[in-house]
C-alpha cells in the first residue's frame, strides 16, 4: 500500500490584479493553509468589502474539509497565486510563472480553482496550460455576475476611450477644444468685446455641425484617400476639356437659378399693378415668361448642351454632332417662345412670324440631322481607334 502513487490536489485561489499584494504588501504565491488564513484576514482587516479574501477564506475551508474527508492516498495543498494591476499580458505571465513556483514545491495532479467571479475565469486556459483544472469554486459576496461583467466591460472602454489616439481626441480632444475657445470667447467678453459671449452658442453648434457632417458623409475618408493618393502620385488630374465641361455646367445652373431668381423677385418686388394681371391670368403669365425671361433659362440650357458637346467632341464622339443639333433647336426654340408668347397676349396678332419661325427651325434640325448622320461612321471609327490606343 505505501509503493502506491499519491493523488495530489491543489486548491488554488486566483487574485488577476493582485488586491492581495496592493492592500498587504505580501508577496505571492501565498503557500499553505497557514499562510493563507493569516493574509486573507489581514486582506480583510485592511478591506472588509475585498472578495478576494472571501476567496481565499473558501479555499482554506474548502482544504479543512477536503483534508479531513480524504483518502491514505489523498493529498491536498491550498495555495494563492496573484497577477498584476495592470491586467493584460503582464498580469497572464506572473500568474504562469507563480503557478509554476508552486507546482514546484506541490506537484499537483489536478487543482481545484477558487475565483471570486468574472475576471479571474479569465485565467482557466492559463492554468489548464500546466495542470488539469478537476473543479471551479466561484464566491460571489458583494457583486453579482451581471454587475461585474458590467463594470469590467464598462471600464475596458473607459481605457480604451482614455488610451487610444483614435478615440480620444473626439471623447477628451473635442470638448476641450469647445471649452477652451467658450473660455476665450467668455474672455473676451469681460475684457472689452462686450456681446461676444451670444455667440458661443452658435460657434458651438456650427463646429458640432460641420464635424457630424464631415463624420456622417465621410468627407474625411475622401479627403484622406485623395491625400494618400496625390502623396503616391497615384492621382492624376483631370484633362482640360473636364474643367470646361464643369464650368459649363456650373455656369448653366448658375444662369437657370438666376432665372427663377429674377421671377420671384420681379413677383415680389413688382408694383400690384403690374404683377396682379400676371397672376390672375395663366395666358398673360406665360406669355410674359416667354417674351421676357425665356432668354435666361434659354441661355443656361444651351451652354450646358455645350459642356456636353464638349465632352463628346474631346473623346471623338459622334454624340457630338447630336448634341450640336440640340444646341441649334436650344437657340431657334427662344424665336419660337417668343412668337407664341406674342400671340397668347394678343390671339389676332400676325402669326406670319409662327409659321415662319417653325418651318426654318423644321429645315434647319433636319439639315443638321442630315449632316451629322453623314460624319458619323467617319468619327466613329476615330472614337473605337482612341479608345482602343487608350486601353
């Protein structure tokens, strides 16, 4: 019976972030029962709320009991191994080097894990590392789970919040950027720029706002891409015809904007006397937008017909050649709201100007649709050979 091979357990009680070694200055690993009842209640007498001290009140029970009930070949060792307040990786090596310490001195077959809940389950793959783990003892005192991995959780994005440079300058940068400058402006105020103080507010919200919109549309990932890109020299800038195509369609929106400007405001600033009979007749209305004001939205479509026909032309298009034939109509379509302005105002005027406008501008889109149908295999032909030396 004496040769036979001795069951060893080891109850072993787990501190991660080293409540022991912070609040009694005893260094672990903590080994014996001895040992480990003197520093849980000196644990305890310098914090009666620790559970660290509850857990290791339980592993000194759990190993009179175990002890008192045990086999000729059971034997059993109570021992607490520590970590580090700092937690992390750091925390993980002290607790596999201390386990490694004890195991020397009792080389278990199984332990016996006493934690005091949620962050100290944390170590179980640690421990397994090196010896089977036979049970878990947890001891909940003053917290419960839920509130524990609440407060773990809650404090892991505090320190994320606080340590990371991507979150930190909108949670801590941001508002301090926002009180200094209601600092500045409330200095001012007192020194001698009486009425800056009202505009705070609005400094605020206009800062608030442009941020939540460079943030919400990604204009800071564009910007950084087109940053990125020019810094690779990856970016090239557009060919000359693009800035004409964009500043002919700016200008042509600008123009069409400008015309339903100057309608309301002729609406609104008339005299009663002129604007009343516009609006109580829809035939005067019209009449009045097609003699006086047609020009301007006549103008602003034409010019974006010719950023168009730009386009086209630059990449040898024979769209070109249609968009050429619209601008035409675009133009003669201003003789053609003209004369019927004209005769909405007054019905039995002369409609020679009608007829005549409407058979030149019949002659002029088909001749022009006769020749751009004429160039079009030609400069087709040019467009698949440029496309083709492009790809």
């Amino acid at each position: 019976m004496s040769g036979e091979k001795k069951e060893r357990t080891l109850i072993l009680c787990v501190d991660r972030d080293d409540d022991v070694g912070t609040k009694t200055g005893v260094k672990t690993p903590i080994v014996g029962k001895e040992a480990n009842l003197e520093t849980a209640t000196q644990l305890a007498l310098n914090d009666p709320e620790e559970a660290d001290a509850n857990a290791m009140f339980e592993a000194v029970r759990l190993y009179e009991r175990l002890s008192a009930s045990s086999g000729p070949n059971e034997v059993y060792e109570v021992a607490t191994i520590a970590g580090s307040p700092l937690g992390g990786v750091k925390a993980d090596r002290k607790l596999l080097n201390e386990l490694n310490e004890v195991l020397s001195i009792f080389p278990a077959d199984g332990v016996i894990l006493v934690t005091d809940g949620y962050a100290d389950e944390t170590v179980i793959p640690l421990i397994q590392s090196r010896v089977p783990i036979i049970s878990i003892r947890r001891i909940v005192v003053r917290h419960s789970r839920s509130i524990e991995e609440t407060a773990a959780l809650f404090s892991r994005y505090v320190r994320l919040a606080l340590e990371n440079p991507r979150y930190s300058k909108w949670i801590l940068g941001l508002p301090g950027l926002l009180l200094l400058t209601f600092i500045l402006i409330w200095i001012l105020d007192v020194v001698g720029f009486p009425g800056a103080l009202r505009y705070a507010w609005a400094a605020f919200g206009l800062a608030i706002g442009v941020i939540m919109c460079v943030k919400g549309f990604g204009i800071g990932r564009y910007i950084a891409g087109f940053l990125r890109a020019v810094k690779n020299k990856v970016f090239k800038f557009p060919p000359p015809h693009a800035y004409m195509i964009a500043t002919a369609y700016v200008a042509g929106i600008v123009i069409v904007l400008l015309g339903v400007y100057y309608v309301l405001w002729f609406v609104r600033t008339a005299p009663p006397s002129v604007v009343a009979p516009l609006l109580s007749d829809a035939a005067m209305f019209v009449s009045w937008l097609f003699t006086s004001v047609s020009h301007v939205f006549i103008i602003g479509f034409s010019i974006l017909i010719l950023g168009r026909c730009i386009h086209w032309f630059s990449r040898k298009d024979p769209r070109g050649w249609y968009g050429l034939v619209g601008l035409m109509v675009c133009i003669w379509s201003y003789k053609l709201l003209y004369e019927v302005g004209r005769i909405l105002v007054n019905p039995m005027a002369d409609y020679t100007g009608l007829i005549t406008t409407v058979f030149i501008g019949i002659l002029m889109t088909s001749a022009a649709t006769l020749i751009a149908n004429a160039f079009k295999p030609k400069l087709q032909e040019r467009g698949e050979q440029h496309a083709g030396e492009e790809g």
